[in-house]
C-alpha cells in the first residue's frame, strides 16, 4: 500500500429500488481504472458510508477487490460510533481484501483527546493493515493534532494521514513534524494542488467520481513539475471542485456522474437529488465545465 496519486473517493451507485447497482458501479470503476488512478476508497462519506449496511460494505469490497484485480490497492473506510463496531469493520475488510483502511474518528461522540487517541491505537493494533487517519475536524468535529500523531505514530502501521482540515499550513506542519513517516493525502478538493505543492503525497478527490482525467493529469503534471499547465488545468476545475465542499455534494457528484454517462442520481434517503433552483445552479456549473473541457492531449505527462 503506498499512500500517493490520486484515490477516488467512489461513490456507491443504486437502483431506482435503493439496491446496490454493481453494473453501474463496475463501469465507473473501470473508468476510473482506465484514467490512471492510484487506488480505490470504499464507503467513504462521499460514498454514503453512514446509510450502507455491513453486508453491503462487504459487497462492495468483494466486488472491488474482484474487479482491480491487484492493479491497485483498495481502502476500506472505517466509520463507527463503537470501537468494538470499528474492529468488527476491519475483521470484515480483511476478509474481503482490502489493502488498507481510512479510519475516521468515533462516530456523533465528540471524543476527548486521550479517548480518540485510544480508538485509533484500539484498531491498529486489531490489525496489520496499514491504516490512514481521516483528520477532518470541521465535518466531524474532532481534530488529530500534532501532539496526538506524535502518540499515534509508535503504532507502525498507522501510516498516512487524509489531511482534511482545510488549513492549508498544517500540510507543512506535518511535514516538519514527521518527515516521511507520516504520508499526506490532502482531502479537500478546493486546495488540492497547493496542498500536492507544499509537500502532500497524495490526492483523495471527490469531482474524480466524474472527472477523473482531468485529477490525473494535475497530479501527474505537478509530480513532472509543470507546475503552470497543472494550474492551467486546476483553474477550470476548481467550479467544480467546489461542488465538493458542500452539504450535498453527494448530490452534486452524482449528478456530474449522470451527466457524463458513469453513474445515475439515485441516491439513499434522507438523501434526495436535487430540484429546483439549486439544481439548476449545479446543473449550469457542470454543464459550464464540461463545455470548457481542456483538451488533455495538449498536454504531455
């Protein structure tokens, strides 16, 4: 498991009877697969994790794992309220695979230092999975500071870091503090590329459920160091990127997906598409991008 290059953050794809579409799903996994990407993440939020069932999470993993056929590493996400529940998940993810694991922090309780610390321990040393801490404090309320990853870091296999703060400096703090012990996968779209330049390994997108050429491409430019064509590239991206940064983004992805013939709307209640005049907005912003498409072949990475 090397924790670099883009990783979609996939979406879980369903039928207009709220059943797993595995079909639709396989064909933007073999998309994505087709465009470059690095590895895949499972059940992640933008993936619906907290309304899919166990057994589902495990269809999935299986189907995945099946499906990339060791040409990239697939992650589970871990997301649980118990750290009984999350070590349950991990059993689960091993059985059916999985290369490695996001870990979020406990789930609606707002974990106390020693208390979160205890929970990532509790799971790494559950397994021997290599483990990436989703840090995301401003969806989920709990942020993993520097003094806590100076703790969490004597567990070996606790490895990366999804670097999801939205503080854009704390990528050079970690790389201060850690080195290359600690790998960085920045989280949020919107600052991707200056977090991939002030020293992240890594990007763990969202807009790649739909776009993922064009992530390709900014990653792959920036590792070559043509850092002015990546940001050609970023410029045009970054009105769809921000579609990521909000409350529906589930929706607003999913749409693009549709849009483009790689996935449908449907998504899990509560969960609803969009109506109205918000889907008017997004439907202008994507339909916008995808008329002003850069044409990658001008480009040689």
């Amino acid at each position: 498991m090397e924790w670099k290059g883009v990783m979609p953050a996939i979406t879980t794809k369903f039928t207009d009877s709220d059943k797993l579409d595995i079909n639709l799903f396989n064909k933007n996994l073999d998309f994505q697969l087709k465009s470059g990407v690095d590895a895949i993440v499972l059940a992640g939020s933008l993936g619906e994790a907290s309304t899919l069932t166990q057994d589902e999470k495990n269809i999935l993993t299986k189907n995945t794992v099946d499906f990339v056929n060791k040409k990239i590493p697939v992650v589970v996400n871990i997301a649980e309220q118990s750290t009984r529940d999350a070590i349950k998940s991990v059993k689960d993810a091993e059985k059916y695979g999985a290369n490695g694991l996001m870990v979020l922090p406990p789930m609606r309780y707002k974990s106390g230092k020693k208390e979160t610390i205890n929970y990532f321990e509790s799971i790494a040393n559950s397994t021997s999975l290599p483990i990436m801490v989703y840090n995301n404090p401003v969806d989920y309320g709990i942020e993993v500071t520097i003094d806590m990853f100076e703790k969490l870091l004597k567990c070996d296999n606790i490895t990366a870091v999804k670097e999801s703060t939205r503080d854009i400096s704390n990528v050079t703090r970690l790389k201060n503090s850690f080195g290359s012990r600690l790998k960085i996968m920045t989280g949020v779209d919107t600052i991707a590329l200056e977090s991939l330049l002030m020293g992240a390994d890594g990007w763990i997108a969202g807009l790649v459920c739909a776009f993922p050429q064009e992530t390709v491409a900014i990653y792959k430019l920036k590792i070559q160091g043509k850092i002015k064509e990546a940001v050609q590239i970023y410029r045009w991206f970054l009105p769809l990127l921000e579609l990521d940064i909000n409350p529906k983004l589930v929706q607003n992805i999913k749409l693009a997906e549709s849009l483009l013939g790689i996935g449908s709307e449907y998504v899990r209640l509560p969960r609803q598409p969009l109506i109205g005049k918000e889907r008017e907005y997004v439907l202008n912003v994507i339909n916008t991008g995808i008329k002003n498409r850069p044409d990658l072949s001008n480009y040689n990475y």
